[in-house]
C-alpha cells in the first residue's frame, strides 16, 4: 500500500548540475573561468566535473597547438572533416595546417562534400571530439 501511495504523489525532480552546465555553456569564456576558479577552492572535484561537462566544440579555438595536435591520433580525418563544417573559416585553416598533408587532404576532401544527413552527422562528429578531449584531460595529457 505504501508503494502506491509513493507513486501517486507528485514530486519535481531538478538536477542542479545539468543547469549549471546548461549556463556555463552559454557565460563567455572569461566569466566561467572565473567562476569554476573560485568553486575550485571550495569544491576542486565539482570544479573539475563542471569543466568537463561544459566544454564544447566550439571551445576548441581556445585551445594551443600542441593540444589540438592530439586530435589527429584519436580521431580520424572523416570525422574532423564533418565536425569542421559550418565553422569559422580561420578555425578550420588553423586546425588542418597543425595536421600533415594526407590527413588534413582527407578532412578536407570530407569538408567540401555535401551529405544528405550532415545536419546530424556533424553533431555526431562534433560530440565524438569533445568526447576524446575530456578523455584526454582526465588523463592529464591535455589543459581544457
């Protein structure tokens, strides 16, 4: 009898954490710093989780050479090519001259080709980066 009175009422479940994620993805850059610096002294694993969960591609143009090199082991030249498209011109040159010649080809060639589920397929794409790079940070082989 009690299960059924648990299930009947009504209850508002927030999660906390999404929405500050949600909010640092939209902050500029300079303000989450700041923000995720101060709840590091207060709370460093929160901190780090929060860095983590707000990176996003886009975040990728702040990033210094080497880190962005790391990319090209992980992630192969068709999945950066469609995670390059619809964005800033002067990004993709940036991020296809740190790569070699036959990789930075084959991104490019996947870049320049029109597909009928791009829309998607560069989401995918996109996430699938960010995915390495928070693999990457946890590992301590990269500064997010």
């Amino acid at each position: 009898m009690e299960a059924n009175n648990n299930n009947n009422t009504n209850s508002i479940f927030i999660n906390g954490k999404a929405q500050i994620i949600e909010m640092l993805q939209h902050m500029p850059r300079e303000e989450r710093s700041r923000l995720l610096k101060n709840l590091k002294l207060r709370n460093p694993q929160l901190a780090e989780e929060l860095t983590e969960q707000c990176f996003t591609f886009s975040d990728l143009d702040n990033l210094s050479d080497s880190d962005l090199q790391m990319i090209f082991q992980y992630i192969t030249a068709p999945i950066l090519g469609m995670a390059l498209k619809n964005i800033e011109r002067s990004f993709q040159r940036r991020l296809l001259s740190l790569a070699s010649r036959d990789y930075a080809e084959e991104a490019f060639r996947v870049l320049k080709t029109p597909y009928s589920t791009e829309k998607r397929d560069i989401k995918r794409a996109q996430n699938k980066i960010v995915e390495v790079l928070v693999s990457l940070k946890k590992r301590r082989q990269i500064n997010l």
